[in-house]
C-alpha cells in the first residue's frame, strides 16, 4: 500500500467554512472540519465574541478565555461584527458568498430574521453547504425551547439508562448532546460537499440535540420498540446496561474496579473460579441478575485487579481494569496514540489540549494555533476578502 506523502495535504485543505455557531455543538463541527484541513472563520459579536469563552467547566481560565472555549475553537480565525449592524451583516454576505460552508446554531427563526436563513443564503451562493444544528428541531412545540444539553439528556430518555434501579434519572458526565450534534452534523456536511463535487449544488443541512441523542440510543431503543414496549429494567447492583445480563457491570477489586463484559457464566464459573456460578440457568443470568453480579463482587474484591487480569485475559475473558486519567495519560497505549497537543497563540498563551481523532494517510492532524482573541484576524480576513464596502464614488478595481 503507498501512503501519500504529507505534501498532498489534509482532504479539506482549501475548504472554507464560516462559522457562525456558539457554545459547543456548531462549533465541535467546526473543529472537526478544520482538524481534515478546513480553514474556518469564526463570526462573534464585536467585544464580547462566544458567549462560550465566559462558560466555565470550573474556575479555570486561561488567556481570559474559558478552558472549553479553547477545546473547541484552536485553530480557527476570529471576525468580529455586529450582526444588528447592516453595514457589518453586508461584510458577512460577502464573505458568505466566497465560503463552501456556513455553521449556524442560532434558535429556529434568528437567522431567518437577520436575513441569513438558507433561501436567502443559498440565492447569494448556490455552491454553499448550509448546515444548522437545533435543540429539537425547527419546529413545533419544542422548537422555542433552549437547546442545552443536560435539557436535552432529559428529554430524550437517555438519563434512565444510567445509574441503578431506584436511583432515578442519572445524566451522563458530559456534554454529551452537543458533542454528538456536532458529530452528526459533521458527517451531513462532508456527505454534503461530496454531493457537490457531483452535481455542483449545494445543500441545506439539519440536525438537533434531541435526534443526535435519540441516534446514541438506537441500539437499546430498538429492542424497547420490539419488545411490547416494556421501559427498561436497570440492574440494582452494579448496572452498567438495563438490557444486558450478569456478569455485565464494573466491580470494585481489592485495589481498584474491573470492567467485565458480557459472556457465558460458565466460562466465568471455571476462570474465576467461582463454581455457585454452575448453579445458575443462561435465564437466570438476566432474571436473576443482581444476585449474580453480588455473588461476583464478592469474589473479585478479594484480589488486586492486576491479579484478575492476569488471570482473566489469557481466557479471553472480556475484561479490562477500570483507569482514572492520569494512569491513562501514563499507559503506553494512550502514548502510541499521539491524542495530546500544545496549542498557542499571539499573546503568548498555550494550552494543552487534545489532537483530532482521525488519521488521514497514517497521519493525525496537527495545529499550532490556539483559539482566538475577538476579532483578532478581522483586519486581515476585512482586507484578503474586501470585505469592507467600496466608499461611495469609488469603483473596484
């Protein structure tokens, strides 16, 4: 096989994208277009810029900017304007009409009222690849509502999947709508652009908070569909998944929590070994269980979890020791992956951050550039772009 070398590029070099989205979804897609090459501009409001540059994940900032907004936004540029402004919404349109996509996360009716929905987009560049990312869709009784991400958890079921029975709704630990959004709506883009290498026409792009969460559970929600619409049943001790049987679940050792996956509880009856197990029916390892799962705590906190795994994995026991982040930051594996990178930018501000998930060619994307100040490439952009309106009694050249 010949790998190209790093001369050809990443396979969106030479794509420019406008993102106009803020706090986490718009942007992540964003992100994830500039980590395969993309050039993207990001559009704040003159001054204060992404409201997201203000929104803590803890006290921690750097360079005045919140952590997150770093994640999400290294290697972007920043225009500033004022979108209430028609003379600064006229600097947008121009540039709108060279970009190949625009980002937008605004609530449903926002753009259409700035005049920059996608009838109004599409007639000023019909190459262009739209894409919008909503709470719940842009319309009907949930179009209004704020498209958070924990709002969105709690809507879509996804929060009675965690946790144990009895425990009530448990949300996941992360942005987790958001992110997936932006997943999706990253895919919708790039499909999007291939369709306009065919055809040359561009395409207007759609998803939601609510349908990415809705997608994550596809698997579970499927089998709730064919099941008589049964509401899953957590397991009450050590639940990791409400339609998987024992042994499925995490379990503290005696120094720390091992994972184990599903399997047959004979295999695990002789490997532990923990012969109560014989006793017990393929049935009986979902009907009965958290009196199985208690049984095999028992027997795993007797030991340290090295001694598991090394018992365990020469079997092909499906199990794996349960790591904090700094012990994966410290593995081997975590290392061979090169995840990790330093970012920085003009005013001499550097944050450690993490690298795109994709390799291209056998290479993953790299950048230097750290998230922007406000407006800090906006004379450049105003400048290579003549963005700004030709004074009155003056031609272009």
């Amino acid at each position: 096989m010949t790998v190209p070398s790093p001369a050809d590029g990443l396979p969106l070099q030479g794509l420019l994208v406008v993102d106009l989205s803020q706090f986490l979804s718009g942007p992540s897609a964003a992100l994830r277009l500039a980590d395969l090459g993309a050039r993207v501009i990001k559009v704040e409001r003159a001054g204060s810029g992404d409201i997201c540059r203000s929104l803590y994940l803890t006290d921690t900032d750097v360079g005045g900017d919140s952590t997150l907004f770093h994640a999400i936004n290294r290697s972007k540029e920043s225009l500033a304007l004022d979108l209430k402004d028609e003379r600064d919404l006229a600097v947008l349109r121009r540039l709108l009409q060279r970009a190949d996509v625009l980002i937008q996360n605004f609530r449903p009716g926002v753009i259409e009222r700035l005049g920059l929905g996608w009838d109004a987009v599409h007639a000023l560049n019909p190459r262009l690849v739209y894409a919008g990312v909503s709470g719940y869709g842009e319309g009907g009784p949930w179009a209004g509502l704020p498209g958070q991400d924990l709002l969105a958890q709690s809507v879509s079921g996804v929060t009675w999947l965690n946790g144990h029975e009895g425990d009530g709704p448990v949300p996941l630990g992360l942005s987790v709508a958001d992110m997936l959004a932006g997943h999706v709506l990253t895919e919708g883009i790039l499909a999007a652009l291939v369709r306009r290498g065919i055809t040359g026409r561009g395409a207007l792009v759609q998803t939601s908070l609510l349908e990415a969460m809705i997608d994550l559970q596809f698997e579970l929600l499927t089998t709730h569909l064919n099941d008589g619409g049964r509401k899953p049943q957590r397991a009450g001790f050590r639940n990791a998944n409400a339609y998987l049987a024992a042994p499925y679940g995490i379990y503290p050792t005696r120094d720390g929590y091992l994972a184990l996956a599903m399997m047959p509880l004979a295999r695990l009856a002789d490997t532990l070994p923990l012969p109560e197990l014989r006793r017990y029916s393929p049935a009986d390892a979902f009907g009965k269980r958290d009196e199985i799962k208690r049984l095999i705590a028992a027997t795993l906190a007797r030991h340290d979890s090295a001694h598991w795994l090394a018992r365990l994995q020469p079997e092909d026991i499906w199990c794996a020791e349960v790591l904090d982040w700094p012990r994966l930051l410290e593995t081997e594996a975590f290392r061979r992956l090169e995840m990790l990178q330093t970012v920085r930018r003009g005013d001499g501000t550097s944050v450690h951050t993490t690298r795109g998930p994709l390799r291209i060619d056998g290479r993953r994307a790299r950048t230097a550039r750290a998230a922007p100040r406000v407006g800090e490439h906006s004379a450049a952009l105003r400048a290579e772009f003549e963005l700004d309106p030709i004074p009155t009694g003056e031609t272009a050249a």
